[in-house]
C-alpha cells in the first residue's frame, strides 16, 4: 500500500467508514487503491484544481 494511501486511510478514518470516496466497501483497508482516493490528474485541471493529485 502506498504511503499515501496510508495517510488517507488514517486521515479521513477510512476504517471507521467502510467505504472509499467511489462508494466501493471494503473489509481490509489492503483493498484500497489510491487511485480511489484522489482525484485523477487528467480532472484536475477541467475542475480548476491545478496540475496533479490532490486530496
């Protein structure tokens, strides 16, 4: 798992919410995937939220 992923996990009490931010349960957060808790690179700049990953 990334330490990014980590982070998010501890950050946003991920365990406690049993979801990630796409709607996709899980019972082991090792089934997160980060690209489920970002918002990708190729939107962020159609939302007006710069150049790269963000929270």
């Amino acid at each position: 798992m990334r330490a990014v992923t980590k982070e998010m996990v501890k950050e946003y009490e991920l365990k406690k919410l049993g979801y990630d931010f796409m709607g996709y349960t899980f019972k082991n957060v090792n089934e997160l995937s980060f690209h489920h808790l970002i918002v990708p690179r190729k939107d962020c700049k159609r939302k007006g939220l710069g150049d790269g990953y963000v929270k």
